[in-house]
C-alpha cells in the first residue's frame, strides 16, 4: 500500500463505520419488520392455499367414487335384462346353432357398448363355466376367463365387482362385472356380464379436476395401493410408474397380474421419496371407514420441479369389495401463491430502506465531517511518524478527548525518536558481529569441503592400485585356489573400505544439502537381473538362498536414477544377506497400477520424467528375509545415522550409514522406505516408487562377468594412458593389456599431448590433476587439433564430485571413470565408444553363464540344441540330476552354475543338455528349471 493510500485510508474507514453503523440502526428493525410480515402473510396463503387443495383433491376422489359405483350399479342392472337371461338359459348347442336368442343377446350387448363408444372397449358375456360365449369385440372361441378375478368375485359374492387395473397387450383396462341370475330362479347364478373401459376414461376425470382450481399450476395424481400413478394431470408420460423403486418380488407379481407393463425396472419407477414417505404416513393415519378426504402439507422434490402443498383424498369405492382403495393427490408448487407476497412485500422494502439509507447516509457525511477532521490531522501525523519523520508533532487546539490523545502521541513521538537512535547504534553494532561470524561459517564450511574432496582424493588413489590390480589377478589362470582366496579377501575389503568412503562423501552431501538426482533411460528387466546377481553370489557364501520374483506386467524401458536406486537396492538386500543365517531373501518387485503424471519441477529428475510422453507406473521393491528381525524400539532408530540393528547377541560389521543413506535418497525420488519386522521371524522392507516409460528403446545390460573377457574382435586399438602416478598407469595399462589392447604412457598433461601428435591413438584416458598441464587444458588442445576429431578421450579422476565430472565432458570428454577403476565399467564404456565385441571364456559355448546377446531373441524355455537339430540331447546321470534338482530348489543359483560347467567339461555329450539349463537361468526361471530336470528325472 502506498503512502497516500495509508493516509487516506483511516478517514474512509471511519467514515464508512459511521454510516454503516447509522443504517444499522436504522434498517435493522425494519428488516425484522418485514420478516415477520413476510411470514404472516405466507402461513395465511400457505393454509388459503391447503384448503383449495384439499377441497379439490376430495372432489377428485369424489368424481372417480362416482364413476366406479355408476359403473357397478349399471352392470348390476344390465346383468337383468332378458335378452341376456334367455341367451345364458339356453344349452351349449342351443347357443351356437345361431338362433333368434343368440341374435337377441348380440345386439343386446351392441346396445350397450354405443352408449359409451369411447371409453367401454367391450362388453361379453360368461357362462356359469367361465367360458366367454358372446362378445362385442369378437366371434366367442370359448375362451377360458374363469380364472379372472372380476368372474370370480362375481360368481361367489354374487354382486358387482370393479377390477385393479390390468393390461391387454398395450392397453390398461378396468373391468366392471355382475353375476347374470335365471330369470325363473333369482338366486342361481347362469353367467357374468363383463364392461371392460379403457383406463383413459378415469384419466380423463383426473384431466377435468386438475382444472378445478383456478390456477393452472395446479394438478391432480390418481395412485393404487402401490403407489403407482394410474392417471396423471400435468405428465401423462409418468403413468404405471411407481413414485420408488419396487421391490423385486412385488414387480415381478403385479407383472404376473398384468398390473405393469412389460418394461424393464428401471423404466416403471421414479425417485419422489418425500412423496411416497408423505403417502404412506396419510394411509396409516387414515380412518378406513372414513370418506371424508384429508389433506396433508409436506415439502417434497419432483424429478421435474420442486412441489410444496400436497392435499390428499382416498378413492372409497372399493370398500365394499374389500380392496385397497385409490389415492387422490393434488399438488401445486408453493412459488405458485408465494411469489405475489414475496414480489409486493420485497418492493415495499426496498422502497423504504432506500428512503432511510439516503437519510441516514446524509446525516452520516456531515457528522463524519466535523467529528473526523482532528482524527485526519492525527493520522497524517502518524502516517509522517510511521515513513520515519520522527520529529512529527501534531497540533490539536481542543480541550477534550482529542487534545489529550494529541499530547499523548506527541509525547510517544519523541520516545520512539529517542529509541530509534539507541536501536540503530545497536543494530549496526550486531550486524558488524553477524558478518564476522558469517565469514568464520563459510570458512569452516569451505575448510570441510576441501577436507572432504582431499581425503576422497587420497583414499581413493591407494585404493585405485589394490582394487585394480585385485581385479587383474582374479583374472589370473596360474594361482592356486588358496591364492585366489586371498585375493578376494583383498577385494571385499578394498569394496568395502570404499563403501565406507562413499557413505561418508553422500552423508556429506546431504547434510549441505548438494546431493542431487540424475535420471537416465535403462533397460529394467536386466537392471533387476543384475542386481540380483550381485547378491545372490554373498547369500550363496553363507548358504542362504536368495529368490528373485519379478511381475511380467513391469515395464521395459524406464526413466530414472539408476545409480542411486541400485544403490539403495544393493544396500536393501546386502542388509538383509548379512543379518540372515538360514533360510532365504526373496526380492519382488510388483507392477501396482499406472501412477500420475509428476507435476513439472517436483524433483530434481522431474525434467527427465516429463520428457517420457508415455505412461507412469507404480512398482514396490519388496525385500524380505528371514533373519534375527528388528525390535519395535529400534524400528524408529535404524534410519538414523551410526544406527545398526542388533539383538545384542552378536557384532555386525558396517558403519550404520547405509540405511540413513538409502532413506534420504528415495525421499530425493519422492519416494520412501517402508518397514515391517518381527523379532526372530524376519523383516520385509519395501518402497512405492513412480517410474516413467523411456520415450527411447535401451539396450539390456550383459549379465556376462569383465573377468570372462580375453580379447575382441577386429583390428589392435592403441590406447594412450596419461597419468602423473606410475601406479594408476600400471593399473589400467595391465587392464588393457590383458585383453589385446596396445598401450603407451605420458606422465603429464604436456608429454600427452606430444604423444597424441606423433602418432594415432583410439582412445586416451587421461588423469585430471596433473603437473606442467593437467587434464582438462590437454583435452581443450586436443579437441582444437582438426585431425584429432574423431579422438575418444576419457577422464579419469579420483574425485567423485560432479562438478569435476561435468567440467571434464565440457573440456571435451566422451565419457568419466572414476577411481577406483571397475573392470566391468571400463570394459562397457570402451565398448560402447570403440564399438567392439567381446571374445569370452568358453566363447564357442553360447549357454555359458550370463544372458545371452542382445540380438538373441529365442525364448531361453524352449530346448534348442545349439549344435544344431541334429544334436541329441543327452541328461546326465541320475545321481548328477537330483543333485542339481536340489541346487535349483535351494535357489543355489552360483553353486547350479559351477557343476553345470564341471559337467561341460567332464562329458561333451552333456552340452545340450547343460545349455539348455543356462539358457532357462538366464531371467531366474528356477520353477522352469526344476521341471526340465524332473522331466528327464523321470525318464
């Protein structure tokens, strides 16, 4: 608000709160006033109005009283007249060799029906037997009707008798009848006249009182017993339809009866529930020896308009036949009599409120001008002192409230001036104190950073020599099994010691808050299958098994952070490996159902996701063991820092940072950690996790071991290795040269760059920090070099920070290996930028273990012969079959593999049998496996 805007805006307040208050006081009672008379006159139409209704609704009832007892008293009395006695007294063949009674009789019963040609659809005459022998309509076939009720009734109670509404075919009649007396003995009954009326008739009635009132808004309803509408007077669509739905048995019984028509149930009721709850108060209300019509006042809601007075009158008729008797309603909509009060009382209200509010607001405006000017030259006083003019004083020559309140608020003025002064001398004096300690912050902060990037740095560049050259000596054919061992030993504990490094770099991380998230496409199936594989090998070691189930439904290619969340995964079920002696870990992974759209920006990957136009998913990652379990007081621990797990019986190795880790990861991809456990039974942790389809096709990742590498195909590729620790040179020039590759050195930027101009090289992997030139100005010059343009360069670096990372891509690296060196990235990112095939171990053998190539698109279940169709199959003995029957249902997945390859080698004939296994083992399909070896254990 700007500073005009504040100055003007008490006096507009105050000027409003007066003349608010004054029409107030003012409009108040009158309002009230005309509530109250609103309401008088609204009760006195309301109950003018109820009385119409209730007079018309008894004269509707009367009218349709009148036409069903005119009815019955005139069948009664045509049920005497002679020419139908005689026709009745005859015999059967009298009656149907056309004599002068048959003629008699017919136009007896032609007579009758012209007095009514539009409503009487019929009259026919019954034998004693029921059987129809003479009709209006046509020629008598001795039809069978002495199972209707109006011949029934007729017959025992010999007296007149109106029928429920029935149908024949499409139309709804009302049959009236009488018993037909022997004209010699009375008290005989010969037969039964039958008057059908087409149900129009009483329709026609309900038409002529609707008009009974004189507003036209007004209408009646005829309802039966079940609250069927059998005439309406304003919707005749609405006629046989039920004010509620029926229930089942009794629809399904009146259609029996011919009651309804033949529709489907949805069609023969509507939803009038106040309506049909308003009737069936009256009738248990209702006198049923009373005539007399009642009405009865309800608000109730139509399918088409609000209605509001309903009067209400029975149908007496049929008392004397013991039937339940017809509804009368009348309806009219309370707008119809409200609206006239409500239109003149609104405008008489508005005419005077008007006339007070132009008072009012006058009186309002000239009290507001003398009470309001000392209180505008204070405000702007106070408007001045508020924008910092603290020597504002206000002058205010009265002797009242006015000239108190003066004193008094220049007498604050000069206080807060006096305060003002102290608090500015204070606040400089505390922000000269905040810089100080926010410049001694920083630098601490900067000092962690650099300590944490040189230790990264140190450790890593030692553990880069003894994780390699681990790796190059497992590679080794000419030590012993026990050096081997050894050398394993080495390896875990130079990848464990690693695991530490990094969980206390991503601690870091997150702690400043600097961790983020990079989503990329890969392919999920052989992501899973890989991960699996990693673990399965450490539960195979403590003899556990470890089940792999994933849902067929999962999708193929995804967008994520792979490298985070197989981080969490390994963590998951290295965990769960660790803290399980017997029994199993099984992880699953189930396909929920579609997932939302993440909005844009949500996540760090969000601009990712949104590049997938395809469909989301919602998978859980379930892994549950068997283990010792977690105590429900740890439960609320483990996913603290330093935290582990433990019953107290035994000491686990690790630092307590993996599952801190791993939870503040999946929080970064929006999702997170979820654990159940019982102690002594186990645990199951699992996580919801958003995945969105890869707009791009990927290429599965090869489950086939570095280690099984010993040469590619093609030409000799010169690599050129540069790097300023003859260590990390010997490291990568051992694993390069163990696989075919040529290889020089440069131990600075400067010599490398001389190399690389004397001679070609395909790729140069290079160290960043260097002495004379580092790495990123040599990658600057090489990219300058026009006849080095097709040059792949590699950095490789012990810092694992991503700013160095993207600062070696931006000097002009195709890809980033960190240190310590892993084979299998080396291996892939060389072969993925040099284009090469790999020649593997056993390399004619196309079942060894590990996935097949990822043109290879036959189905692994289906028994191929890899030498060929001709290639018998040939199973190993029965003592070899059990034993890996027994491997496969132990889950013992490594264990299946080794004496798979000892049968291999053992017996050549085996080799389509053991390849067939490898090729079942290549997704996990351990149930496939177990019944190919049952099969041939039967055999």
């Amino acid at each position: 608000m700007s500073r005009a805007m504040q100055q003007q805006a008490p006096l507009i307040t105050l000027r409003m709160k007066l003349i608010v208050a004054l029409l107030t006081v003012a409009l108040a009672p009158l309002s009230i006033l005309t509530l109250l008379n609103k309401r008088t006159n609204e009760a006195v139409l309301t109950e003018s109005a109820n009385q119409a209704l209730a007079a018309a609704a008894s004269q509707a009832a009367t009218s349709v009283d009148d036409f069903i007892e005119s009815n019955l008293d005139a069948v009664r009395v045509e049920a005497r007249l002679p020419g139908l006695t005689s026709y009745l007294s005859l015999g059967e063949e009298a009656r149907r060799s056309g004599t002068e009674e048959h003629a008699l009789a017919s136009r007896t019963l032609h007579g009758l029906i012209r007095k009514d040609t539009i409503n009487i659809l019929s009259y026919a005459l019954l034998d004693q037997r029921g059987q129809n022998v003479l009709d209006t309509v046509q020629t008598p076939v001795d039809r069978d009707e002495s199972k209707r009720d109006y011949f029934i009734h007729a017959v025992e109670t010999g007296l007149p008798y109106a029928s429920s509404v029935a149908f024949a075919g499409e139309v709804p009649q009302l049959v009236f009848s009488s018993p037909v007396r022997d004209a010699l003995n009375k008290k005989k009954t010969i037969g039964v006249l039958r008057c059908t009326y087409n149900l129009s008739a009483v329709q026609r009635i309900i038409l002529s009182q609707t008009r009974l009132l004189e507003a036209s808004d007004a209408f009646a309803i005829l309802l039966d017993e079940h609250h069927v509408r059998l005439a309406h007077g304003r919707s005749p669509e609405l006629v046989f339809k039920s004010l509620v739905p029926l229930a089942p048995e009794l629809e399904g019984r009146l259609k029996a009866e011919r009651r309804l028509p033949d529709k489907p149930a949805a069609e023969l009721s509507t939803d009038v529930q106040a309506f049909d709850e308003g009737l069936r108060r009256f009738e248990r209300e209702q006198d049923p020896s009373s005539t007399a019509s009642r009405f009865l006042q309800a608000r109730m809601a139509a399918r088409d308009a609000p209605m509001s007075a309903v009067a209400l009158a029975r149908v007496s008729a049929f008392d004397g036949m013991k039937k339940p008797p017809w509804t009368v309603a009348f309806v009219r909509p309370e707008a119809a009599f409200l609206e006239p009060i409500e239109e003149r009382t609104t405008r008489d209200a508005l005419l005077l409120a008007s006339l007070i509010a132009a008072i009012v607001t006058a009186v309002a405006v000239l009290m507001a001008q003398v009470l309001t000017r000392p209180i505008t030259r204070l405000a702007q006083a106070a408007s001045q002192l508020a924008s910092g003019k603290l020597d504002t004083a206000v002058e205010v020559r009265s002797h009242d409230e006015m000239g108190t309140l003066a004193d008094s608020f220049n007498q604050m003025a000069r206080q807060i001036q006096g305060s003002f002064e102290e608090l500015e001398l204070r606040v400089e004096q505390r922000t000269a104190e905040l810089k100080d300690a926010k410049i001694a912050a920083d630098a601490a902060n900067k000092a962690k950073s650099d300590f944490l990037a040189n230790m990264s740095h140190e450790l890593r560049t030692p553990l880069n020599g003894i994780l390699g050259y681990a790796q190059i000596l497992r590679r080794s054919r000419g030590l012993s099994e026990q050096d081997l061992r050894g050398i394993d030993v080495i390896h875990r504990s130079g990848a464990h010691l690693l695991t530490l490094i990094n969980d206390v770099l991503d601690l870091a991380k997150i702690e400043a808050q600097a961790m983020e998230a990079h989503a990329n496409d890969f392919h999920l199936p052989s992501f899973l299958r890989s991960t699996a594989e990693i673990c399965r090998i450490r539960a195979e070691e403590k003899g556990i098994a470890l089940v792999y189930t994933p849902d067929p439904e999962l999708p193929t290619d995804v967008v994520a952070d792979e490298r985070r969340l197989r981080q969490v995964l390994i963590n998951l079920l290295g965990n769960a490996v660790k803290f399980t002696e017997r029994g199993r870990v099984s992880f699953t992974i189930k396909r929920l159902g579609d997932g939302p759209r993440p909005p844009h920006g949500s996540r760090p990957d969000s601009a990712a996701i949104q590049s997938a136009p395809r469909r989301t998913h919602r998978v859980r990652f379930e892994i549950e063991d068997t283990g010792t379990g977690i105590s429900p007081d740890q439960l609320d621990q483990i996913f603290l820092p330093f935290k582990q797990a433990s019953d107290g019986k035994r000491r686990v190795d690790g630092t307590g940072l993996g599952l801190a880790i791993s939870q503040r990861i999946m929080k970064l991809l929006g999702s997170s950690i979820e654990v159940r456990s019982e102690p002594g039974k186990g645990s199951v942790f699992w996580m919801d996790m958003i995945l969105a389809e890869s707009p791009r096709r990927t290429q599965p990742t090869a489950l086939r071991p570095a280690s099984a590498v010993v040469d590619y195909e093609g030409k000799r590729r010169h690599v050129l290795v540069v790097d300023d620790q003859p260590e990390n040179r010997a490291v990568l020039v051992t694993m390069l040269q163990s696989v075919g590759f040529e290889t020089s050195e440069a131990t600075d930027g400067k010599e490398g760059l001389a190399a690389a101009s004397e001679r070609e090289f395909d790729l140069v992997i290079t160290d960043l920090a260097m002495p004379e030139l580092d790495g990123w100005e040599m990658m600057r010059l090489l990219r300058k070099a026009p006849d080095r343009a097709g040059l792949k360069i590699f950095a490789s670096s012990a810092s694992v920070f991503l700013s160095d990372q993207d600062k070696s891509l931006a000097a002009g690296a195709d890809d980033f290996l960190p240190k310590p060196l892993q084979l299998e990235e080396l291996f892939d990112k060389i072969q993925r930028h040099l284009g090469l095939s790999w020649i593997y171990e056993q390399q004619g053998d196309t079942g060894a273990p590990g996935e097949a190539p990822a043109s290879a698109h036959r189905d692994p279940s289906s028994p191929e012969p890899a030498g060929g169709a001709d290639t018998p199959m040939i199973a190993p003995a029965a003592e070899d079959l059990r034993l890996l029957f027994d491997l496969a249902h132990r889950g013992l997945f490594h264990q299946l593999q080794k004496h798979l390859d000892r049968l291999d080698r053992a017996e050549p004939k085996l080799a389509p049998f053991c390849r067939h296994l490898r090729r079942l083992m290549q997704d996990f399909k351990m149930e496939a496996v177990e019944d190919f070896i049952k099969s041939h254990l039967r055999d």
